[in-house]
C-alpha cells in the first residue's frame, strides 16, 4: 500500500471515537489527544496545513505504542498503526524525530540488536523447520531458546535456528526507520531462505504478526507463501491435542493467571492456546484479568520503553495492578520481551510471581 494511501487512514479515524476505550494509552493518561483519533486528528491536520509540526505534537506523535489494538476492534478494519508509522516516516525523512529516535537509528547502523549488542548468529544448517529468535529472548528472557527447543525436541522437531540476536523489524518500523526496519527484514529472509525450511516457528505473537502483516504492509517485502508461519504456542498446542506431547501436572498453590502478550490482539487465534497448554501443565486456581483476549493491551514493550520509558513502565504496571485485582499471586507469559516487562517492574511488589511459560512447560515434561 502506497504511504499516501494509507495515510488516508487518518481521515477516516479523527473523528471516531469507537475504539478509544481499549487504547491503553489513552487508559493511563486519560489524554485525549493520546487516543487513535487523537494521533489521526494531528496527522489529518498537518496534512491539510492547518498545524506545523513542533516539538510537543512531534513528541505526541511518538507516544502511540503501536500495539495494534484500535484495528483489532475497528469494525471497518481500518489500518490507523500503519498510518501513524507513515507518518513517523515523514518525521524521520524530515529529520523531525526525537532525539531518542536518532539513538535508536544510529544503534541499527552498527549493530542489528536493539538491547546488548549481540552478534547474530549465522543459521545453525539447513531443514524442514526453521526456529527465528531475535534480539528479545537473550536480553529479557535467559533460558527462553534453551526451553523452547527442548520442548519442540519433546514433540519431534528440531528446527534450524534463525535471526538469533537481530531484531525482527517491528520496533524500528512503528517508528519511521522503515529503510532500518527492512534491512533487517532483507536479512532475516535471506536467511530463511539459506535453511531451506518450509516452515518458520516464531517465539511471540509480535514476530508472528511482524513476518505475516508489517514486512508487506510497511516494508513492501513478504514472506514466501510456500513457507509455513506458525507461533510455538499453537504448534505445542497442536501436538498435545494429537497426543503426541506430554505434561506432568505441577500443583500452584497461590491463585495464578496467565498475561496475554504484547501484540495479541493482532493475532486473535492465540487466545486459547496458552491457557490450553497451562491446563495441561498446571494445576490450581487459575483466575482471568480484566484486561484478557480482546481486551488485552501492551505491557509497556516496543518502542515506547525507548521513547518514553516512563510511560512504558506506567503501561508495564498497569497490567500487574490487573493482575493483583484479580486476585493473582503467580502470572505466566511466554513473549520474552512482556515476560522481561513484567519480571522488572514486578519486583517492587511483594505479592506477585512473574514465570516464563516456555520454562515452566520444559520443566514439566
């Protein structure tokens, strides 16, 4: 889709108000100008010449998290998070962006992790099954590949290791460096195609929505359509209903529940399939959050927690306050970078457990 095109978007979203209920950034700073219509109201305007970008609408224009959750519930589907990456393209092209986005972009240009630096590690062989890992599991979530490859050995997979250490292109497309965003994109695909592999496996429902919408959507690139896309979750999910993936039943004693990750609301299919998996896994009182499935939100992940951590992180405990109205004293989320969030900020609070449910599973086996 052309940047004009989609930026059209924003003519169509500044004077409704039917999503701005489940933006949770417009939940925590009760601004309404920090609403979908809000954001589509500036972009329409500058457009039309009636405002000039300055430093305080600039800094309005960054503090959408891009987590996808006023499309999900649009019933016109319209596309208002690519329409805000346009026009953060625009800003960046400008040389409009914050000084945060400048950090970001210079860190893209000598390294391909947006964390630590890492190196990324070149595919592991070739195969039927490749595994990407990114740049998120190593910094939030230490043990995380360890855990996801011995469950995927418990069901008969062993998948080539992909992309571990780069980032998969999200984070730098929601903020404008589209050309950033599609070399590493570029990258991730040679390698892909380097394995042989007719099946990619992604750790999270952010790569999952990443490798299926925003390479073609944002970057004008696209996943061979011979190729497979399937999120971990569902593929365990699928080999514990055929039978052929077991779990020992470890008791909780404390109320548990289970986070629905950043970005799940762009991939509505994964809402089961976790919960399925700590049935079979877990055993207790297992409670819901108010802010679940549909209703679930971002956990102060992507580009916020570069551009304004400090929302980030009121973001971040937002969904742990949720979790303590609901009476949870151990939570469970499997995307590195949401565990990494909730793990962080949880530790201030004495009630509450954040477990990783990739390790929580591999121990159960």
């Amino acid at each position: 889709m052309s940047q004009t095109k989609v930026l059209d978007t924003t003519e169509n979203c500044r004077y409704c108000l039917m999503c701005r209920h489940l933006c949770p950034v417009q939940i925590t700073t009760k601004n309404e100008a920090l609403s979908p219509h809000g954001w589509a109201q500036m972009v329409a305007s500058e457009r039309r010449g009636l405002m000039e970008w300055d430093n305080e609408s600039i800094d309005a224009m960054y503090k959408c998290a891009d987590c996808g959750n006023c499309e999900s519930h649009c019933v016109t589907d319209q596309p208002l998070p690519n329409a805000i990456a346009a026009a953060r393209t625009l800003l960046v092209e400008k040389d409009l962006v914050p000084e945060s986005v400048k950090q970001i972009s210079d860190k893209l240009k000598s390294s391909s992790n947006l964390y630590n630096g890492q190196e990324v590690e070149p595919p592991s062989g070739k195969g039927e099954v490749a595994l990407f890992i990114g740049d998120e599991a190593d910094h939030f979530a230490p043990g995380t590949v360890e855990a996801v490859l011995q469950l995927l050995e418990a069901a008969g997979i062993q998948p080539v290791v992909i992309g571990r250490g780069r980032n998969d292109g999200l984070i730098p497309s929601g903020l404008g460096l589209r050309e950033q965003a599609a070399e590493l994109a570029t990258s991730t695909l040679k390698d892909l195609e380097a394995t042989g592999a007719q099946t990619l496996l992604v750790l999270s429902a952010g790569s999952y929505f990443t490798f299926e919408r925003v390479y073609k959507e944002r970057l004008d690139l696209e996943l061979d359509d011979k190729i497979e896309l399937v999120e971990v979750l569902s593929l365990l999910a699928q080999k514990l209903k055929d039978g052929e993936l077991t779990f020992n039943k470890k008791k909780i004693s404390e109320p548990y529940a289970y986070v629905d990750p950043t970005h799940s609301v762009r991939v509505p299919s994964r809402y089961d399939l976790p919960r399925t998996l700590m049935e079979a896994a877990l055993e207790g009182n297992r409670v819901e959050l108010f802010w679940r499935k549909e209703r679930s939100g971002t956990s102060g992940t992507g580009g916020l927690q570069f551009t304004h951590p400090e929302l980030a992180d009121e973001l971040t405990n937002s969904r742990l306050e949720d979790a303590e109205d609901a009476g949870a004293r151990v939570v469970f989320t499997e995307d590195p970078a949401t565990f990494g969030r909730l793990s962080l900020l949880a530790k201030s609070r004495k009630n509450l457990d954040v477990r990783n449910l990739y390790q929580v599973l591999a121990e159960q086996l």
